[in-house]
DNA sequence: AGAAACTTGACTATTTTAGTCGGGTATATA
DNA sequence: TATATACCCGACTAAAATAGTCAAGTTTCT
C-alpha cells in the first residue's frame, strides 16, 4: 500500500505555499526549485488543485498560484480527492463481476474494507494544511 | 491508494477457514472454489501465511491447512506482514536520494506520513481474525 | 499404486506509476 | 509593442508493480 507522488508532491508543494505569509503569487518554478519537484510533474497536479478550488493562478510575468483558502480551511482530504486519489482502498466494486467475486451477495470481508476506509478518510478530513507548517 | 489482491485473497482465505468450526483441514481446492480466486494464486499467498505461522498445513490426500492459532488471536496486521504488505504508505525512504527530496533534512510532510503509518496500523492491529466472522 | 494436496521457482501479460515532451496562451514590464 | 515569464494542456513513454499462469515436483492417505 502506497500513496501516489502525485498526492504526495501536491501535499508538499500546497506546504510550501502556506509557509508563506505574504499573498504574492508563488510560480510553480520556485517550488520545484525548493521542493526538487519536476516543474512540469508540478503543473499537472497544479492544474487538478485548480479545477478543485483549491489554489487560483495569477497568469502572465510575476504570476504563479495562490492558496484559494486559508491554510487552516484546507482539509488534506479534499487534496486526495482532486487528485483522484479516492482513499478507497479495496476493491469489492460493484460494477466488476469479479468485486465480491462475483456473488450477489457481499463478500465476506466487505465490511472490513468499508470500516478501513471510514478510518483512513477520518484521519484526512481533521487534518489541515496549517497543520503541517505549525511544527 | 489500493491494498493488493493478495492481502485481500489472504484475508478473504483465513476468514473461510476461520467459518469451520471442526478442526479438519481445509484445502485450497475447496477455499478457491468457495472464494472465486485462482488455486495456483492461493498457493503463493499461503506459502508466506506458513512460513510466517498464520496456517499449518498437512500433505497428502485428505490434508490441506488449518489456522496456526484460534482465530480471536490472529490479528490482522500479521496477515499483511506476512505478505510483505507493510502498510508503510509513503516514501520519504530513508536509503534513497529522492526520499524526503535528497536534503538531509526531514522534508515538509515527513511527520504527516509517519502519523498516517500509525493511524492505519493501529486499525490493523486492533481486528481480529474473528471479529469479521461475528456478523 | 494412485490420487489428493501441498511446494516451489520461473515466467508473463496487463496495468499503473511517474514522469517527459512539445506545443500552446495570457500578462506584466521594459 | 516586444519579450520574457509563467500558466495551460494533451499526448506520449519507460519502468515498475500487480495479478496472475505454468510446469514440475514432493508427501501422504487410502
């Protein structure tokens, strides 16, 4: 079991801003400089932060992006789930003939899986991106 | 975020054996039928549940496996280490010049990863066996 | 003897991951 | 207004992991 790059470097990049207190926009080149993220890796998990409302951009010279929230407001839970990474961690999917194994009923560790997914989601839905910078 | 199927197979496997009550072995044959996964595949999976004394198995004709101990000590956190499923989510590997981005220092999000390595550790460790057969 | 069932290593197709490549578009500033 | 800076975005790809299969055993019960 593995979190992704992608959620991870966002996590990182989203701590870089927040350690920022001034509200001048913050180009994605500096943060790959500082956090040795590939600048273009960080644009495309940029782009998914953005359609999920959770930086804005400032295009043009001296542009770069810009938190759409308060650091305190942003829940790491709403980061994985504009990455995709839906923290479902198992199968039993309901479409696939093979999820439960392919009986009506619920397979009998199904409950198991749910269980794991309500405690991992807890876990990213009470912390905040200010959370991380305190320290 | 995705636990393998392997670690799935092994749980769904132990569940079903830990369903009959009588102390005669089982074997995969019977398990993979009643559970929809490859006999050959099991076979793979219950070779590391018996090194690791989740199972003991018996040869020859009417043998098969049995749980290494009572299913209300079985944890689940075993069943995944023994699958080398150690639910240590995230990079920041200490041995790689990419883990925590190649600084000497711990990278932004380190404490984050470590905290959600116990949070999911603590589930694992805390279920039983047994406690997925009750209902 | 023969069948049932475990044992083991090697192999492979598919999928996912972790990026790169290359061509855009918008805007501040000189 | 030229140009550099920085965002925008789709397509592509190498490498690794996953999810198995295949083949050839060995052991033991009946």
């Amino acid at each position: 079991m593995r979190l992704n790059t992608k959620s991870r470097y966002a996590v990182m990049a989203l701590a870089d801003m927040a350690g920022f207190k001034d509200s001048r926009p913050i180009s994605l080149r500096d943060i790959s400089i500082r956090q040795s993220i590939s600048l273009q890796y960080l644009e495309q998990i940029f782009l998914k932060l953005k359609k999920n409302n959770i930086v804005k951009s400032i295009r043009g010279t001296n542009g770069g992006y810009v938190l759409a929230k308060n650091a305190c407001h942003i829940k790491l839970s709403e980061i994985f789930i504009a990455l995709n990474e839906n923290v479902k961690t198992i199968g039993c999917d309901k479409h696939s003939k093979k999820g439960c194994n392919g009986r009506s009923t619920k397979c009998i560790t199904h409950n198991l899986w749910d269980e794991l997914d309500l405690h991992i989601n807890a876990f990213f839905e009470n912390k905040k991106l200010e959370d991380l910078i305190k320290n």
